[in-house]
C-alpha cells in the first residue's frame, strides 16, 4: 500500500478536488468519443481508466460522488440531442443525468470498497457493471438501454460475435474488464492482469473472425430488400397542403424502389397517418403494391375511438384531436390484397413522450411535466407473412433496444428477417439516429437474422445476419431509396442467446457475489477501513 501512496501522492493534497474532476471529466470525455458518429471506438477500451485509478483510492463516498458526476456528465454529452425535442428544458434533465448516474455510482463505490481491502476489481468490476446495465434495462418504465458499452464497438464486428451467446453483455463485460486490469496494473505496477485481458479480448476476436470466415464459405440464396426514406417532417404535418405534399414524395419515392426490383419495400415509422383527415393515404401506398406486384412494410400512425377532448398545445402548434387515440403501428400490404394486413403496434412506448406512466400517482405541474401522448400500446408480437412463405418480424423505434423484448418474440419461431422501423425527426441532425441503430447490430447477432432499419429521416441501414452492413443510406434529412441483397434467417440455426437468453448475466451475478463473500469473509465486517469514510488509505497506514 505504501507503493500506492508514493506513486499517488495527489490523493492527501488540497487540490485533491479538482483533480478528481479532472479525472472525471477525461474519464466521461473519452467514454462520449466511442460512439457513433463522434469519435473512435477504441476511445472506450481506455475511458474509465482515470475513474478506476481515482475510485481505488478514495473513500467510499466520495468515489459515489465521482460516480455520479461521470455518469451525469456521460449521458449528458451522448444524449445531448434530446434537448432539440420541443418542451424538453435544461430542468428534465437534470433528474433524467442523476437518475442514469446512479448506476455507475454503485459502481465507483465498490469499486472503492474493493481497493480499501487490497482486492482485485478486474474480474468483480466487469461482472457488476453487467449487472447495473441488465437492471438499466429491467426498471419498468425507467428502464433505458441507450448507449450501453457495447454499442460503442458496433463496428467491430469480429468482437461482437460472441453476442450470440451472451447477448451484448459479453462485450460490455470485456470492455470493463480491460479497463480495470489496465488501471490497476498503472496504480500498482505489479501482476500480468492486462496480458490476460489483452489475450481474453484477442482470443473472443479470434472466435468471432473464424465464425464471419465460416459464414462467408456458406453460399445461400439471396433476398433483395428496398428501403425508402422519405424525410417527412413534422411541421410539413401540420397543413394540408404539407402533407399532401409529403405522401406525394414518399409514393414517388417507392416507385423509385420499386423499379429497384426488390422482393419486399419497407417504408419507416409514422410514414402514413391513418386517420379520417388523409383517408387516401393507405389507399395510394396499396395501390402501388398492387401496380408494381411488391409487398410493402410501412409505418403508420393509426387511431382508435377513445375519448372526448381536444389538447391545445402551444409549444408545438399543433391541435390534437383524442377523440380517437393512436397506435403507432406497422402493416403489411400485399398486392393480392385490396387493404393492409392487420397490424403490428408498438408495445414498449417512451415514457412522457408517447404516454404517462404515472397517470393517478404523481401530479406534477404541467411546466415540469408538459402533457404527453396519447398513443395505445400493443398487445402482442406479430409476424407478417409474404405470398413467397417469407416472414418479418416488425419492431418499432426504440424497441430495438430491448433484446429480451425481440427474443421473446421470437421465442419458437425463426422469421426470415426483422424489420425496424424508426423516425427520428424529432431528434433533428444529431447522433441519436445512430446511436439507436448501433443496438441493431447486436439484435441481428443475438438472433442470427438480418435486421433492415428502414429511418425517416436515416440513417438506413441492411444488416445481415452477422451484424455486417449490406447496404445503407448515411445521409440524414435527405430523401432517398436503396436496396441491398441479404440472405433470410432461415438459413442459420438458432442462437445460444436466442435458446437460453441472459445466463451471462447469471453468471456474473455468481462471480460478484462469489467474489463480494470472498471480500467480506477477508475480516472486512471488522475492518475500520470499512467504516471510516474520512481517512484515505494513505493516512490510515500512516496513523497505524
């Protein structure tokens, strides 16, 4: 320990502070630049080195306190996008950041706790840092699975292989795992813990790179898919002469695709609105499927009688009528067919965007909470069958973030493809679109079948079953058509993770709490290390 202190003398001095915020700010830095769209992902397999090294040697409380600010400061910066949302003001995101920094607060204080008593945080730190993402993503309405770890490596898709097996926790896990090993090999300059890290990572590359060549050698028919982007934005909704001009480029748009000769055309999330105000919609979008003989996959936003009131909100100009309330759906239209197949409604809607999660148990001013949706949930998982036998599984924005969501979907059943469909017109030029389509990588591995995101305003993406990018349009805003040829699900055998879900996450659950036995039982219920929180373990050997 005396080692510790020499090489970390600035942990007893006054400006002990600043340095920590220091240490904070370039661990939450490095973190925002992994992601998509800002910067490399290598930038993760370093970022939470300074958090580490500042975390071993503080108190407990304050490395809570670290933790948090890392975590507050982290999505602030990745999700700074959703202040571009209409009424979403500096005062929501405060709760939103100290909520989300909770999870790596635990974090930074076991992390502490373990440094007190000279244990090793490689092996515990990785496993709990899976288990606060998996309960991220399990707390009911709060959950939020935005910009875990793993989706920072979306593109390295050797590594991400092992996905299907331990869904993307495994990458989560080696990341933290790397990051620890690292971090106290520089505090203490002792043992061979990044060599192991280091083959643990390369020999997961290995696997993956030998499962991608494997793929590769398998030649299998082939599918060609047509996506069409049409950039409709929402102040074009708001006049009758903007939406008709809206659908007038998007059917122009699908005929585009349509000459493409593709099998089957996806139309993204809200392209449509069902209602009685533009009943020629669905009509028009039909009658090219029956025209050019291609099914057509589309998003609409589709009403039901409800109740009688009319909201006027004056922040988006815009009257809405809840005399019906909506779902935001996806449906199939065949040619054969003179109306759409029934359909798909979203299930997992976004808390105080699509609906209120709290309606009759918390009353907050409408300044603080302004009104929120009305949309209806859906009930159930669909799939929709083409006249070929082909089936595709629909899911809507970010329910591609949910992973036990998809599988239990697919539980029993292997679609041919999945199709995701997404509109981030409210996000304006941003990451977010991005952000949210690196998840589907890790959904396409997991399940072993092709995802096509099929954006409004993009970018589109066409994954195969690898997670490997076929085909895409990168540019946001602008109206487009591609397709890109893929081969169907069908062709691959379910996945470990598709059969047996989380057990990884069992797993590190055993090897935390194995681990946290093991620490305690080392005399640390005794230890006055435990209990002081005022003493650093600089001073306690020098009071000692």
């Amino acid at each position: 320990m005396q080692a510790i202190c020499a090489k970390l003398q600035w942990v007893d001095r006054p400006s002990r502070p600043a340095v920590a915020l220091f240490a904070v700010i370039i661990a939450a830095l490095l973190t925002w630049g992994a992601y998509p769209v800002i910067g490399s992902p290598l930038l993760i397999w370093l970022a939470l080195v300074p958090l580490v090294v500042l975390c071993r040697v503080l108190p407990p409380t304050a490395a809570f306190c670290c933790g948090l600010a890392y975590g507050a400061l982290t999505m602030h910066l990745i999700c700074h996008w959703i202040y571009v949302v209409p009424g979403f003001r500096w005062y929501h995101g405060l709760p939103l950041a100290f909520y989300l920094g909770l999870f790596p607060a635990v974090w930074c204080l076991c992390c502490a706790l373990f440094g007190r008593l000279q244990h090793s945080f490689v092996l515990p730190g990785a496993a709990l840092w899976v288990l606060l993402g998996y309960c991220k993503a399990h707390v009911g309405f709060l959950s939020f699975p935005w910009a875990s770890l793993a989706h920072s490596q979306y593109e390295q898709t050797p590594l991400l292989q092992i996905s299907a097996i331990t869904g993307e926790y495994g990458v989560t896990f080696l990341i933290v795992l790397f990051n620890v090993a690292l971090a106290e090999w520089l505090v203490s300059r002792r043992g061979a813990a990044p060599l192991w890290a280091v083959l643990i990572v390369g020999a997961v590359w290995m696997f993956g790179d030998f499962t991608l060549t494997t793929a590769d050698h398998a030649q299998e028919e082939q599918t060609t898919i047509a996506v069409v982007q049409p950039s409709i934005l929402r102040t074009e909704r708001q006049s009758a002469d903007g939406r008709a001009a809206s659908f007038a480029r998007l059917a122009s748009l699908t005929e585009s695709a349509a000459a493409l000769g593709p099998d089957l055309i996806l139309l993204p999330e809200s392209a449509l609105r069902l209602d009685r105000h533009d009943p020629g919609q669905l009509a028009g979008i039909t009658a090219i499927s029956r025209k050019t003989g291609i099914p057509i996959i589309f998003g609409a936003s589709e009403s039901e009688k409800f109740s009688g009131n009319v909201i006027d909100s004056q922040q988006s100009g815009l009257s809405l009528d809840i005399n019906f309330r909506w779902h935001n759906s996806a449906f199939l239209s065949l040619p054969g067919n003179f109306g759409p197949e029934a359909p798909y409604c979203k299930r997992r809607l976004v808390p105080f965007g699509e609906y209120d999660p709290l309606p009759d148990w918390l009353n907050l001013p409408e300044w603080f909470v302004p009104q929120a949706g009305s949309v209806s949930p859906g009930r159930t998982s669909r799939l929709f069958t083409l006249h070929d036998g082909t089936s595709v599984a629909p899911i809507i924005c970010w329910e591609i973030l949910f992973a036990d969501l998809l599988r239990d979907d697919l539980r029993g059943t292997r679609p041919d493809l999945i199709a995701h469909l997404s509109n981030s017109d409210w996000f304006g030029v941003s990451a977010a679109a991005a952000q949210q389509n690196s998840a589907a990588v890790f959904r396409a591995i997991e399940q072993r079948i092709p995802v096509v995101t099929a954006s409004n305003t993009g970018p589109s993406t066409l994954l195969d079953a690898f997670g490997r990018l076929s085909a895409a349009h990168d540019g946001v805003f602008r109206p487009a058509t591609f397709a890109g040829r893929i081969t169907l699900g069908q062709a691959y055998a379910a996945t470990f993770y598709q059969r047996n879900g989380n057990l990884f996450v069992l797993f590190c659950l055993f090897l935390f709490g194995s681990s946290g036995c093991s620490l305690f039982t080392r005399s640390a219920i005794t230890d006055p290390l435990l209990i002081s929180t005022r003493l650093s373990p600089c001073k306690k050997e020098k009071a000692s």
